[in-house]
C-alpha cells in the first residue's frame, strides 16, 4: 500500500458561483494528488441564477434554488470557509477575510458574481431590490409575492436588456392576471437582440399585458413610484433593479488589472497580470 501523497500546494476557490460549484463537483470525482482545496464563500449555499425567472415565475420553490456546498466540498475532499474574502495580498499570497487568519494560496480562482444595485440612482438603495446578489432578491420576492393581494401587484423593472425584459415577464405570470408590470429602460429596449427576436419578446410582453417603455430615465426611486427624468411617476409596490453590472469594488485593491473594475482575463480566463 503507497503512503499518501502529502498536501504540497493550495488551490483556493473564492467565492462559491457556478463554475467553482461544478470545481468542486469535478474534484471529487478526479481529485489531483498533493494539492489541498478550499472554498471561501460568506454562507453554506449559493443560490443558481439560470433558474431565477423560474422562481419569479413560480415554477420553483425558493429552496430549490440553492446549492449546496457543504454538501459538494464534503464530496470533493475541501476545506469550506464560511466568510467574505475582501482583500487577496499578492506578495504575500494570500487570501484576507475578516475575523480569522489569512488564507495561503498558490492558485487563487475568483467567481464572487456581481452586483446589480444603483447606488447613482437617488432612493434606490432604500426602495429597491437589485436583481443580484440573488439570494437577497429571491428572499425579497417571495415575501412580496406571499403577501400581494388585489391592487397591490405593481411590478416596475429598471432596466430593458434581456434579463429585466425575461423577469418582467416571469413577474406577471407568477402575479396573474390584474397585475401591472411595467419595464423602464433608457435607451431602445432590447438593444442587444436582433430585430426579429426583440419584436417577438416585446409582442409576446404585450400578451401578457406587461409595459414596456424605452428612452425613460430613471431619476429617483421612493417608496412606491420610480420617478423619471421627465416628470412621469411610474407606482410600483416592488420595484426591481436590472440594468446595472458592478464589480466587487475590493478588486480594485488587488493590483490586477482591471477592465471596468472587472478582472482582465486572456482567453483560458487566466488573470493578465
């Protein structure tokens, strides 16, 4: 019988998205002899995006969301380290979360997500939910929709790209019928698609009775109404952020570089620096 090959090297895993998810999934299946794994992320779980307009349609349960990664680094033979990593010290390599001792590392990886909240906005941090982090926005829904009742199905979406225009309408399903859905967006909504596709979201919105307006710029938010550039008050009793993408503003300390705050990647996604 061979001794067992002694832990040499340490892979650290900082936050827990869905490509370290499916890392750890791998790992345990093949593990590379030598080498010690470790998961750094603020909670037990994580919650997979792909299905969110499932669950803001009601076809899933909020738990089903989650994924489970006590479960998946038992599987995978790693350690898990329930906190927010908030500063990475290259010099020294290693890893720095608040309340316990520094994290060494030979390889890092960095799938932490992004944010969706729009702090420029005046008002929506105090009266609007971020479409991300998502485990915030899914806890804030489902209480909302436990708790909607007669007039008070007013939905207003920040934000006419694809996700904002898929959650309007994952919104007024789940509401049904008599609620008001309303997409608010800057510029051309759907920008993104191609003309055919846009024409065939923006008329199946229309079936579903869901407004959507473009060119209307979002001036405030207060409780109940996002005010626009234009003096229209738009009344809303949930209203929802999606047209923003914000790095986590502690990369900027990392010494990498940097695209917008986002880590500058080469083709393999292997940081340039």
């Amino acid at each position: 019988m061979q001794p067992p090959i002694p832990l040499t090297r340490d892979l650290v895993l900082i936050g827990g998205g869905h490509c370290h998810a499916l890392v750890l999934l791998m790992w345990g299946m093949k593990p590379l002899p030598g080498v010690r794994l470790t998961l750094i992320n603020p909670d037990p779980s994580a919650a997979y995006s792909g299905m969110l307009p499932g669950h803001v349609a009601g076809h899933y349960p909020r738990a089903a969301l989650q994924i489970d990664l006590v479960r998946l680094a038992r599987h995978a033979g790693a350690r898990l380290i329930l906190g927010r990593a908030e500063a990475i010290d290259r010099a020294a390599r290693r890893v720095i979360v608040p309340g316990r001792a520094a994290i060494a590392y030979d390889i890092a990886s960095i799938d932490i997500g992004i944010t969706s909240a729009m702090p420029a906005i005046p008002g929506f941090a105090e009266h609007a939910v971020p479409a991300k982090p998502l485990d915030a926005f899914a806890d804030r829904w489902q209480r909302f929709c436990e708790a909607a009742t007669g007039s008070a199905r007013r939905v207003a979406v920040i934000g006419g790209g694809v996700a904002g225009v898929e959650l309007a309408l994952a919104a007024a399903h789940r509401l049904g019928e008599g609620a008001r859905v309303t997409v608010i967006e800057a510029e051309t909504p759907l920008a993104a698609l191609g003309r055919g596709a846009a024409a065939a979201l923006l008329a199946h919105a229309r079936r579903l009775g869901v407004t959507v307006t473009g060119n209307a710029r979002v001036a405030a938010v207060e409780a109940g109404a996002v005010i626009l550039a234009d003096g229209r008050r738009i009344a809303a009793d949930f209203i929802l952020g999606a047209a923003a993408t914000f790095p986590a503003p502690w990369l900027t300390g990392t010494g990498l570089a940097l695209d917008q705050g986002f880590v500058r990647v080469d083709p393999c996604l292997r940081s340039i620096s």
